[in-house]
C-alpha cells in the first residue's frame, strides 16, 4: 500500500483552488445540488480511486461508489460516482480525475508490459525503476503497483546497486572481488546488484559473486548469452533487463531468459481517458 498522508490530499485541493472557486462563487452553484460519475472510455487499469474518494469527502461529496485500484475496466464501466453540492462537484472534478488519469495510465501500461512478457516467463516480474517524474513518487509507485508490477528501487536508500559509475572511483570492475567482499561484509542481510554494460563485465561481476545483473542496454541476444554464462557460474543469479525495456521488447526480453524487467517505460505516456458525467439531482 501506498500512503497518502491528509497534507498530501489537502495539497492536490489547494493546488487547484487556492483561493476559492471564482466561477462557481458567482453562479452561486452552492445552493444547488448534482452528482459525479467517472467511467472508462477504454479497457483500462484504474488507479487511485481511494485517494480520489477521500478529495471528494474532503469537498464535503458523499461517495456512492468506488472500485478499488488494480481493477480492470471495460470501455463504459463507471469506478466512481459521489452527490452533494454542485460547488464542491466542481471544486474537485479535475484534481480527482487528473489524479485517477494518470494513476490509471500508468498501471494500465504496467499491466500491458506484463502481458507481454508473462507467456515466455511466468514467473518474471515488472520492476519500475525510481525515474518517476519529480513531485510524483507516490502516484507512480501506485500505478505500478496496482498495475501488477514491483518497484525496483524506490530510491537510493533500500538497495544496493554498484554502477559503472560507481567502480570507476574504486579500481574498476576488475577490482569488483575486493569490492563486494567489503560491501557484503557491512551490510549481510541484502543481495548486491552489479550493472553491467556488456558480456565481459557482467561475467566479471558473477564471478565476484554478485546476486544480480542489471544488464543495460544489451540486446536480447546479448542477454540470453549472458544469462547462461552466468548461471554457469552461480544457477542462482538474478539476471535483470534494464535500458529501453517497453511493450515492443518485452516479451523478446523474457524470452531471452531475464529473470526481471526494469523499466521507466511506464510512467511517461497518454494518462488513461476517462469520461466524467456531471448531472443536476432534482429535489
């Protein structure tokens, strides 16, 4: 689960409305009353209905139904309706659903990169990688997850993957026997990921006795000699695709023998297109 604190909520509200609803003001909309319903326009992933519930209640709505991130939806099926104040309708109609849309659009992807990869490898995962747009952690981290996919890394803090970049400063992946015995040494309880940019380093960082290969950028091709090379010297190493991985390559990618797919692809897109129905209840 994903937790979405009140500050967070009250944030998307007064994004939008930071000094009040002029328009709905001069109508004078709060002395009227209406209802909200939102529906897919296409089969789609839906995601952060629970946090779009608590902005309606926040507006003072009453939320009359609600399905739960990670369904999926045929075009026309309706995940959210609420009624009160036509004012407060309109005070969160676009927050919600801007949030419910990209949410959604994100888990729909993640859920489309799986299907393309599950035939070839059932037990491979999704893994998203902590290229999130900035600002939006939480909201990506909840598509992914409710799109059935894991985070890779949620930041620098819970894993420890040695980069390129990182070696470069501490003798290089030659060097890498003495470098994860230091790490290893300080930190037991964790697997040590190597990245690796083509076949020679990453049998480098098997032999060192990594736990996994993020192999970056590497063709499928690349990938399957790698991985069997690799799992000759260690059958328990995980062996990761990262760089470009998307639903064009995905399912090549699982073929090839990757145990796990590290992708960004699936936060930037089209947010999932939903249609919102606004109408007058009559007293």
């Amino acid at each position: 689960m994903i937790y979405f604190t009140d500050h967070d909520i009250d944030r998307l509200i007064e994004d939008d409305v930071p000094m009040g609803d002029m328009t709905s003001l001069l109508l004078q909309l709060n002395s009227s009353d209406g209802s909200i319903s939102i529906a897919a326009r296409h089969p789609m992933v839906v995601c952060c209905t629970e946090e779009a519930k608590r902005i309606y209640e926040k507006a003072g709505l009453t939320v009359t139904q609600m399905l739960p991130s990670g369904t999926y939806l045929q075009p026309g099926e309706v995940f959210i309706t609420a009624q009160g104040k036509a004012d407060a309708i309109h005070l969160i109609w676009r927050t919600g659903g801007t949030l419910m849309e990209y949410a959604s659009g994100v888990a729909t992807r993640t859920r489309l990169l799986i299907e393309k990869a599950k035939p070839f490898n059932e037990k491979i995962s999704v893994a998203g990688t902590r290229k999130h747009p900035p600002f939006l952690k939480k909201v990506a981290l909840k598509g992914l997850l409710a799109g059935g996919g894991v985070p890779h890394r949620t930041g620098l803090s819970d894993t420890i993957l040695i980069f390129r970049e990182h070696l470069c400063f501490v003798g290089g992946y030659d060097n890498l026997p003495a470098v994860i015995s230091q790490v290893r040494n300080q930190q037991k309880e964790r697997k040590i990921v190597v990245e690796a940019h083509n076949e020679d380093d990453a049998l480098k960082a098997a032999h060192a006795g990594a736990d996994a290969l993020q192999l970056d950028k590497l063709s499928p091709e690349t990938l399957t000699s790698i991985a069997l090379k690799s799992r000759a010297i260690n059958p328990h190493i995980c062996i990761l695709a990262a760089g470009g991985v998307n639903a064009e390559n995905a399912a090549a990618y699982a073929k090839a023998g990757a145990d796990a797919l590290v992708s960004s692809w699936m936060y930037f897109g089209p947010p999932a297109d939903i249609q919102v129905k606004i109408d007058v209840t009559e007293k």
